[in-house]
C-alpha cells in the first residue's frame, strides 16, 4: 500500500483548524458524532470555505480524498 500523499492532521491545517493531536481530539469530541444522514461538507459546523473544500475533495477525488474520508469515519463514532 503506498503513503497517502497527505497525512491526517494536514487535513486540519488545510482547513485551518488545530492540527496538534489535542486540537484533532478536541475537534473530534466537540462535533461527533456526525449523523450519518449528514453529508461531511454540509455539516454545520464547517464555514462556507471548508465546506467547498471537501466538497470538491470529494467530487473530484483529489489527493485529499483518502483524508476527508478518515475525517467522516472519525467523526461519525460515538
């Protein structure tokens, strides 16, 4: 399996969020869990930027993609 091209906690200094591990962890726990009828970009705690970004992320399954999905997954456990 090869290296994602981005690692996880890149993810959140793209969309300008803490990426330290507490500030991932405070970022998990603040907004999770995510239901799941919720699509990731439309959830309301994303700006309007942050949410295009993982939109076109996914529409266009960039180099981001593997990241944001792990992002889902992560904020939809309880």
């Amino acid at each position: 399996m090869d290296d994602p091209t981005h690692r996880f906690h890149q993810l959140f200094a793209q969309l300008g969020l803490p990426c330290d591990a507490a500030g991932i962890a405070g970022f998990l726990k603040a907004n999770r869990p995510l239901p799941g009828d919720v699509a990731l970009p439309d959830a309301p705690f994303w700006n309007a930027s942050q949410a295009a970004f993982l939109r076109e992320t996914l529409v266009q399954d960039s180099d981001w993609a593997q990241q944001v999905d792990q992002l889902s997954q992560a904020l939809r456990q309880t």
